[in-house]
C-alpha cells in the first residue's frame, strides 16, 4: 500500500509554489495581469517594505514577510521554506525580478534545499527600469545596449571599471543603474570619465528619477553637464552611442531604417 503525503501546515500535501514577480516600476497600473494574477493567489508575500507598500492594496489580507535593503538573502530563504511547508508565496521585486531582482538567488537557495526540486516556481516578468527609463525619454534604446550597476556592494568597483571600458569602446548604448549614492558618491564621476574616452563629450545623456512612479522627472543633458543633475538610486543614466540624437526635445537612437 502506497504511504499517503501529509499535507503541509498549509494544508494541503506536499509543498507549495513559489511565483517571483516583477512589479514593474511600482504602481499597479504599471504590473502585467500575469503579475496582478501571481499576486491574488499568493498566501504569503514576502518583499522589501518599499515594496511591499507599493502594493499595499493587494497584499491585504494575505501574511506578509519584510526584510531590509541587505535582506536578500533571509527573504529568499524564508519563502522557501513557506513553500517547502505548503504555501503558496510570491516573491517581489521592483522592475523585473530577473534584472537585478530576486529570481536569480531564488533559484540559487531552491537548488540547495532538500525539497526545492518538488517546489513548482515561476518567473513574473516586469517593466524594468530600463525600457520605463527610455520611454520617459524617448527611443534611446532603438539599438543594442549594455545596462551596467555602479553598484560595487556585491561586484568589485574594478570589474565595473573594466565592463564599461568595453561596453563603451564597443559603442553600445549604456544604461547605467544604481549610479549614485551617499556611499558611493564619486562612482558616477568615474563611470563617465572611463566613457569620455571613447565618446565625444556632447553625446547626449538621458537621466530618469523615479521612472514611471509618481514624481517622475526626466532630463537630456551631454557627457559634459549631466553629472550636475540630481542622480541618486532611484535614478537610471542612459548615455548614448555615436548615432544617439536629440530630436524635438526627445532622445532617440536611430535603428539605421532608411528615410
């Protein structure tokens, strides 16, 4: 006689479900259906607390676990093992949850976990900050680009440094994320030194503050004058390539149709 599977404290047999979803730039009319739907089955949501309140609306009245900024690692960890137990969790993340987002370490912990192999996980994807970034300005992105994180707390400031040495040299357009902040306040600086090599200074620069969220402000400056501007981490930095334009107060990168 075949052993029966006891049901997990969720109540139901063996483990639950994980959905990683991107939540887009934030506000729910900014979320794909298929995020909105993930997010309505959920039993347990676990985020960051910004995150978190950006959904306050739906998150209500399912348990919900928060951690800090560095808590990356405990949030994943932790929704596992809801699963592992029988829930059905949604993991957030701003943007999409597989550029810069959570989905990669989520799979990391699950294939480490006695039981990750029977926890059904799907991927939500979401408008990263990238593609919101663009819009506000324009078309920048008409073209291959390379999107780089000035963030040196988990890849060291020399691979940065030697990344955008080559995506610049290679003449991509380059989105830059995480640029700036009271930590690393000359990052940027540094960023664009290395680029001014092999761009002149007057290529155009786009800068977008809070990307398709609520204070949006959007700028197009050159590699001469945008690092006057505000940047911060809720900033995204495109720098165009050779053939980048400004066009009637728009940034656009001409895909190379003929007129």
């Amino acid at each position: 006689m075949a052993e029966k599977e006891l049901p997990g404290s969720y109540g139901r047999p063996g483990p639950g479900e994980i959905a990683v979803v991107g939540l887009g730039p934030g506000g729910e009319e900014e979320m794909t259906p298929r995020a909105r739907q993930a997010l309505e089955r959920a039993e347990v949501i676990v985020g960051y607390r910004t995150y978190i309140d950006l959904i306050a609306s739906l998150a209500a009245g399912r348990e919900v676990v928060v951690t800090g900024m560095t808590g990356e690692v405990a949030r994943c960890r932790e929704a596992v093992e809801r699963a592992a137990a029988g829930a059905r969790v949604a993991v957030v993340s701003s943007g999409d949850p597989g550029v810069y987002g959570m989905a990669g370490l989520l799979l990391e912990i699950l294939a480490a976990h006695p039981r990750g192999k029977e926890i059904k996980v799907e991927v939500v994807p979401g408008v990263t900050a990238a593609t919101a970034a663009a819009a506000a300005l324009g078309a920048p992105l008409m073209h291959d680009f390379a999107v780089i994180s000035l963030s040196d707390r988990l890849t060291p400031w020399e691979v940065i440094a030697d990344r955008l040495e080559h995506a610049a040299a290679a003449d991509f357009v380059l989105v830059l994320y995480n640029p700036r902040s009271h930590g690393r306040p000359d990052h940027l600086r540094r960023a664009r030194d290395i680029i001014l090599r092999y761009r002149h200074p007057t290529t155009p620069v786009g800068v977008v503050r809070n990307a398709g969220r609520e204070g949006e402000e959007a700028w197009i400056r050159d590699l001469n004058t945008f690092l006057d501007l505000p940047v911060d981490m809720v900033s995204t930095v495109i720098i165009g390539n050779s053939q980048t334009r400004v066009l009637d107060g728009r940034l656009v990168t001409p895909r190379g149709y003929r007129l």
